[in-house]
C-alpha cells in the first residue's frame, strides 16, 4: 500500500489542524492560568489590605492608651511622689541634713583613703 500526494496533502492538513487545535488550547489554559493567578494575587492584596488595617486599628489603640491612661498614672504617681516627699522634709528636716551628712563623710572616707595610698606610695618611693 502506497500512499499518493493526495493521501500525504490530507495528512499534513490533519496534523496541521492537529497543530492548531493543540497552540489554541495551550493558548486557552494560559489565559485560565492568567486569570486564576490575576484572582490570587487580589484576594492576597485585599487579605494584607485589611491584615494591616486592623494592624494601624490595634496601633491606634495602643496609643490612645498611652496617651490617656498610662501617662495619666504615671504623671499621677509622680506628683503623689513630690507631694509625699515634701512632707516627709517638712515632718522631719532632720532626716533630710542626716542624709547630706552622710553622703558628705562618705566621700570624705573615699577620699581619705585615696590620700592614705598616695602617702604611702611617697613613703616607698623615698624608701628605696
């Protein structure tokens, strides 16, 4: 069995056809797969869209708390601080001397010691 022109022509125009019909459905499933992957990438965008405004939401929050209760407390403590520690100077003024006296013979220790090491430092060098 020999197969004509003819019978070569129609086979090539089947596997032409053949051809086209497989360029359009690739061509087709890259137009899905473009679509899907387009849908993807905007539910993605809209889920960080309001990932990050429920972020700025809990910021916001965050720093009106700051701002109206915890700095409202602390500014608070503190001028409960000044309050208690002037009365404490006003109740006992003694105290308040005592604690410079102290703190000045503690540095008069300090530096008595640092004078007592300079002297003999002199001492050993004369010695030698």
């Amino acid at each position: 069995m020999t197969l004509t022109k003819e019978d070569l022509k129609a086979i090539a125009g089947m596997i032409e056809k053949m051809g086209s019909s497989i360029k359009e459905d690739l061509r087709q499933e890259m137009r899905e797969m473009n679509t899907s992957l387009r849908n993807d990438m905007q539910e993605m965008n809209t889920s960080l869209r309001n990932d990050m405004r429920e972020m700025n939401d809990r910021i916001t929050n965050i720093e009106l708390h700051l701002e109206n209760v915890t700095d409202w407390n602390i500014r608070l403590i503190a001028e409960n601080f000044i309050e208690l520690t002037n009365k404490l100077n006003q109740a006992i003024p003694a105290a308040d001397k005592n604690l410079a006296f102290e703190v000045k013979v503690n540095y008069l220790a300090v530096e008595v010691e640092r004078l007592k090491e300079a002297v003999a430092a002199i001492r050993d060098r004369i010695a030698s």
